[in-house]
C-alpha cells in the first residue's frame, strides 16, 4: 500500500495564497502575460491577414501566421483566466476575514 500523505497535506492549505501582496503581484505579472500575448496574437494576426492580401509570403505562409495567432491568442485567454480567478480568491478570502 502506497501512502500519499505528502501530497495530501500540501492541499490542505485554508487559503489559498500566503498574503494579500501575494496576489497582487501574480495579478500583475499574469495580466502583463496576458496583454503581451493579446497583442502578439493581433500582430500574427495581422501579418496572415496582410500576407494573404498582398499574395506574398512574410517569412511564413498566411496560414501558419493564424496559427501562430490561435496559439498566441490561447495563451492570453489563459492569462487573463489566472487573473480572474485569483482576483475571485482574493474576494473570497476577504468576505472571510470581514
């Protein structure tokens, strides 16, 4: 039999960050991932959409430049998803406290 206390006890943590700071600086650098990655998305999508215009291939074909643009704009929906989440966790845990 296979004991996996070590991992049982590390989820049992009442709250789910160590401090208010705590959270404040992962809402920042996930919404400074978040909007980076939005905007990158907008600037891949914006090469597909210009290559495609103009017939000409710029450095990828306009198909992989939507891709490239798909992948980019999950990446920020993932970001943006961390900040909600924690901004939810911080409500949470300041209704407890009051």
């Amino acid at each position: 039999m296979v004991k996996m206390s070590v991992i049982k006890e590390e989820f049992k943590v009442e709250t789910p960050f160590k401090n208010r700071e705590e959270v404040t600086v992962e809402i920042r650098a996930c919404d400074l991932f978040g909007g980076i990655s939005q905007f990158v998305c907008f600037g891949f999508a914006a090469l597909g959409v210009i290559g495609d215009a103009l017939k000409i291939t710029l450095g990828l074909e306009s198909m992989s430049w939507f891709l490239l643009a798909i992948v980019a704009g999950l990446n920020a929906i993932i970001g943006h998803m961390h900040v909600v989440v924690a901004k939810h966790l911080l409500g949470i845990e300041s209704e407890k406290k009051e």
